[in-house]
C-alpha cells in the first residue's frame, strides 16, 4: 500500500512538470500535450509503477488548468474570462472550472489509455 502511494505521488508530480512543459512547445496544437501524457502512461506501466491512473491525470490536469487560466486572469486583468462568460452566458469562475474540468478529463483518459495499451499488449503476448 506505501509503494502504491509513493508511486501516485511520482506520478502526480511529473504530471504536473510534463503537462505545461508540453503545452509550451510552439507551433503545435492545444491538445498536443494529451500525446505526452499517453507516453508518460506507457512508460510508468513499463516501469511497473502502480499508479491510479485516471484520478491522478485528472487531478494533475485540473491542477494545471485552474492554475494556468488564474495566471491568464492575472495577467489580463479579469477581462478575458468574464467577457468569455458573457458570451456563454455563465459567471466567469464557471470558466475556470469548465476548463479544469476538461483538462483534467483529457489528461485523465489519456494516461489511463497509456497505461491500459501496455496491459492489453502484455496480456495477449
């Protein structure tokens, strides 16, 4: 049971150094990093760390979404995301949440798929 905590704690933490870091390569897409959290699964799986996986990439994608549309919110000074509300028709902090949400599913499944490829392929092998 320790060795499965430790394990989620590793996790959780290189989660949250590699799905920013993804994030900030030019001249891809939004939602690139969502392939580097699906390598990050396959390589813990070979690793044969124990880790939950879709509750931590959820909780780390939250993590890092909330904190990147606060430091935006900073920034720009509360206009984008109340203007956005507007246009959804949704209080600004809705947003917020909104988006942690989503990104937290994205990085959620997408090492949980990680993880279940490396199983599925040792189990038929």
């Amino acid at each position: 049971m320790k060795k499965n905590r430790l394990d989620n704690i590793k996790a959780f933490g290189c989660l949250l150094l590699l799905v920013p870091l993804a994030m900030m390569i030019n001249g891809i897409p939004w939602w690139s990093f969502v392939i580097a959290v699906t390598l990050f699964g396959t390589i813990i799986t070979i690793c044969k760390w124990k880790v939950a996986a879709f509750s931590i990439g959820f909780l780390a994608g939250l993590v890092v979404w909330i904190g990147t549309n606060l430091y935006y919110h900073m920034i720009f000074g509360g206009t984008v995301f109340e203007k956005l509300g507007q246009v959804l028709f949704i209080p600004g902090f809705v947003v917020f949440l909104l988006s942690g949400v989503i990104g937290g599913l994205l990085t959620g499944l997408a090492l949980y798929t990680g993880q279940s490829v490396v199983k599925r392929i040792g189990e038929e092998i």
